[in-house]
C-alpha cells in the first residue's frame, strides 16, 4: 500500500508512488452476484467526483467462482485466472503438475510461492520449536512430580515409622537422639 513507500528527500511529490493494490480472496460464500471470479475497484470520491487515478485498486478473487477455469490450458488462461487457480489449488495434490506449470509460466507467482515456502518452512519450524519445548516442559513436570510424590511417600514412611516407635514405648525424646537428632 502507500504507507509502505518512502517518498520522503529532495524531487519527490505523491505523484512518485507507485501504484498500490489491495487483495481480497474470498475463498467460501459469493460475495458479488454476477458470475465472474475478477473484479477490480479504483477509489472514487462520489461527493467531489475526484478519482485516485487508478493508483490504488482493490482486487477481488471469488475463488469459489472458478469453476472450470483450472482445466483450460495454461497459455489459454489469463493473468488472473493463473493467480486464481495458484491460490485456489497450491495444496491440491491432484492439480500438482498444473501448480507446478504456473509456477514455470508467471515470474510473479513463482516469486509468491518461494515467499509461501519460506512461510511455510518458517511454520514448521515454530511448530517443531513448540513441539520441542512442550517435550521439555512435560518432563520437567514429571520430575517435579515425582520428586514430589517421593517427598510425600517419604513422610508418609517417617510418620508410620515414628508412630510404630511410639507404640513400642520410646519417648519422643529417645527418639528424636536416635534418628535425627543432635
């Protein structure tokens, strides 16, 4: 968008900003009523009738309108629908060689999907990194609650012991010098 362009320095005006575009895939329900997946906004002030100039767009996919579009022949698809198609059907295993053949044909998309891969990559990573951590965590507890439960069984044995003395009759003074005493 704009606010991403540094026109800021000396011979720069609004007039140097390269044109920004804002995407919007609307992958279940039909937003508009027609039939076409592709539909593209520029801004326009109604009140003053001041156009944007086509400098920024909003880009709508309705990839649920796609239909058969996926089974056209590569060169016989527009930009577009190679987009729609890339987006609609990247983690399909069976349009894999048609994912694959976009890819190969549009140096956009190619650039998009290395960006996706890194994501990707990214997110497997986090989510090993979590797995990891989660390990760690587990078995921090586990010994905390063994040593825990140990402590607890411990007493439990003291105690038993300590009134098995008592019912012998050992004063509590005998045996406080005999077991952990001074």
């Amino acid at each position: 968008m704009f606010t991403g362009q540094d026109i800021r320095g000396a011979e720069k005006t609004y007039n140097d900003l390269k044109q920004a575009y804002q995407i919007a895939l609307l992958a279940r329900e039909r937003f508009f009523p027609d039939e076409v997946f592709f539909h593209t906004f520029e801004y326009y002030d109604p009140v003053h009738r001041v156009p944007l100039d086509g400098r920024t767009r909003i880009i709508t996919l309705e990839l649920s309108k796609l239909g058969g579009i996926a089974e056209k022949p590569i060169p016989e698809m527009t930009v577009s629908e190679r987009w729609a198609v890339f987006l609609e059907y990247l983690t399909a295993r069976d349009k894999r060689g048609t994912i694959n053949a976009i890819v190969k044909r549009e140096e956009g998309i190619a650039m998009a999907s290395e960006v996706l891969m890194t994501i990707s990559r990214d997110e497997h990573e986090r989510a090993r990194l979590e797995s990891e951590y989660k390990y760690q965590l587990d078995t921090q507890s586990k010994l905390v609650h063994a040593k825990r439960e140990g402590r607890q069984e411990g007493r439990q044995e003291m105690k038993q012991e300590i009134i098995g003395l008592l019912k012998s009759g050992k004063s509590p003074d005998e045996i406080i010098r005999d077991y952990g005493g001074e």
